[in-house]
C-alpha cells in the first residue's frame, strides 16, 4: 500500500510540475497564434506523462539497463505523440486561417463565404453564427437602404405637395390685397380649404413621428368592431357618395377587441378614403370582419383594379403612393404608412392582396378574451 501511495505522489508530483509550466507558458503566449498554443498543450500533455514516469522510476532505483529502456520507450511515445499532435493541430490552424479569412472579408465587403468544412465543433458553430449574422446584416442593411430611399421620396413628396398649396395661396392673397377679384367670398373659401389641407397634412406628418419614435400612447378599451366599422362608414359616406361609390359593411361581426378607439377609427377611415379615391364611379368599396382563431381580421375592399405585384410589398412604406400623380389630392402617402404603425402598435398586423377587379386590406387584430 505504501508503495502505490509513493508511486501516485511521485507521478501527481511530476505531473504537476509540467502543468504548472505548461500553464506559464499558455500565459505568456496568450497573444500569438494557435497553433504555438496547440504545440504547447501538446508538449504539457506528453511532458506530464514523461515526468512522471521518469520520477516513478527514479523512486523506484531501477537498474541502468532497465532506466533506460524505460527512458527509451517514454522519449519514443513523447516523440510520436507530439508528431500525431502536430498533423491533427495543422487542420485545426487551416480551418482556424479559413474561418478569420472568412470573416475579415465580412468586414470588408459585407459578405461572408463560409468555408467548405470545419475540423472542430467549436468553429462549426462559429461559423454557422457568422453565417447568421452576416445574413441579418445583408437584411439590416437592406432595410436602411430602402428606408433611406423612402425618406428621401418623401421628403420630395411633401416639398412637392407643400409647393403647390403655397403656391396658389400666394396667388389668391395677392389677388385681394389687389383688389382684382370680383368675388372675394370664393376666394376665402379656396383658401380655407388649402389651409385646411395644409393642416392634415401636418398632423398625418406629427403622427406618423410620433409611431416612429415609438412614443404612440394608447388608450384601450374594450369595444366591438362592428361599432367601429359602422362609425368608420358614416364618417366617410358623404365622401362616397359624392364620388358615385357603393359603400357597404356585410358581414361585419361583433367581436370585442381591446385598441385605442380613436387611432383604429383613423386607421379605418385611411382605409376607406384611401379605397374610395381609388375606385371608379359605380365601384363597391365592401368592410367585412370576422374572427379567426384568437384573431379579428378587418378587411376593407376596393375595385381599383389592383396593384402590380412589385409594388405590393412598398404600399405600406412612407410615401409610397404608386404610379398615381404625385399630386393633390393623392396625399403625402402618409395613410397607409400610418396605418401599419398604429396597428403594429396594437401588436397586430396589416396586409395587402389583390382580388379580381381590385385590391383586399386585412387588418389583424388580437381579439379580447
């Protein structure tokens, strides 16, 4: 028993001792390539094992002949040992140069090219989230683009838009304090309906700041649909009506929902306008809701005769407004832009289709319990 206890202290002990240096070593080449920290737990390993053997055999006062067999047989395996260490370390480096040469060309064009195959877990799972992140970066940077590109078409939108009220504002003052106009009274209506125009147009501009900005408050509460429909077509038959258009709401069911009333309401009534301007005389502009799931779906349908299918992933961007002129009363193309942020903000969804003769919105909503 005694014997066995030396033998372990001997071999701990010797053992020890290569770790400790081995781990000194690891240290001081923390800051340098791989593979002299691959070369280094290589020789900690085999050193461990030689030191203490050769201990255990000093301790055990071994004959010349049989020390030196011993010896023998440790410097062969320490020496076949590191060389088997040295060509597995070598893929590891390979795949270890392909990986960095992979990701600084990530840092230098965007893209990233994973390498064909990688010699341990560790970089396969490295690889594969680097994989991922440059696939979220090609998608972040191509929604700056595109939100880049929206912001400079409404910025020449809205100078366009704000030009030409201005524009004729000026005209119309400057014709009374001329004394040139026969009847004022048509003036200072035209001017008030510019102005009041003006005014939507600023606050369609605040609002959609502020679901931006994410500083949209909501006051919620429980209400059906089908009353917000129902206001949702009074509030805009008059408009209907003066443009020749069948408003309908078949099919609306009441289902409660929880949402600020007044933001849904203007979410419907941009809807309906945006619907009803788009529709020709004798169109049908039909509001249907129902239930599915634990969802309410609003849908709002035109006869605009649809949407090109290329433009129907823009039609809720900001400023988007089709091939139609870019003039009044086309709008700013805030609405839609504006409806997908207060029903984004109500953790719902909104969407577009075309159906035969026109287009189909859905709003979804999460339904109360």
């Amino acid at each position: 028993m005694r014997d066995t206890l030396l033998i372990v202290v001997y071999a701990a002990v010797g053992a020890a001792a290569a770790g400790v240096l081995g781990t000194v070593a690891l240290r001081l080449l923390r800051d340098r390539s791989v593979t002299l920290s691959l070369a280094v737990v290589a020789g900690v390993t085999v050193a461990a094992m030689l030191a203490g053997t050769m201990l255990v055999c000093w301790a055990m006062l071994l004959s010349d002949h049989d020390l030196w067999v011993v010896t023998m047989v440790c410097l062969i395996s320490a020496v076949v040992s590191l060389l088997v260490a040295f060509v597995l370390g070598r893929s590891v480096v390979r795949g270890s140069r392909a990986l960095a040469a992979a990701t600084r060309a990530l840092g230098d064009d965007g893209t990233f090219t994973p390498p064909p195959s990688a010699p341990t877990a560790e970089l396969a799972a490295l690889t594969r989230e680097l994989t991922e992140t440059s696939a979220k970066l090609a998608a972040s940077r191509e929604r700056e683009r595109a939100l880049e590109e929206s912001r400079r078409e409404l910025v020449a939108w809205i100078s366009h838009d704000l030009r030409t009220p201005l524009a004729g504002l000026q005209a119309m003052t400057e014709a009374l304090e001329d004394g040139v106009v026969s009847d004022p009274s048509v003036y200072h209506a035209r001017i008030r309906a510019e102005v009041e125009r003006l005014g939507e147009m600023v606050s369609d501009l605040f609002e959609l700041s502020r679901i931006q900005a994410g500083v949209l408050a909501l006051n919620t509460a429980r209400m059906s649909v089908y009353d917000l429909v129902g206001d949702a077509i009074a509030g805009a038959g008059a408009l209907a009506r003066e443009r020749g258009v069948r408003l309908v709401g078949d099919g609306v069911e009441p289902v409660p929902v929880e949402v600020d009333g007044r933001e849904m309401s203007r979410v419907l009534a941009n809807l309906l306008v945006n619907a009803i301007h788009r529709t020709p005389a004798d169109g049908t502009v039909a509001v249907s809701a129902r239930r599915e799931e634990d969802s309410v779906v609003v849908s709002v349908t035109d006869e605009c005769g649809g949407i090109p299918p290329e433009d129907l992933p823009r039609v809720f961007d900001t400023g988007w407004r089709g091939t139609n002129a870019r003039t009044p009363p086309a709008g700013a193309g805030l609405g839609l832009a504006i409806v997908r942020g207060i029903v984004e903000a109500h953790q719902g969804r909104a969407a577009v289709c075309n159906v035969p003769g026109g287009c189909r919105f859905d709003i979804r909503l999460p339904a109360a319990a």
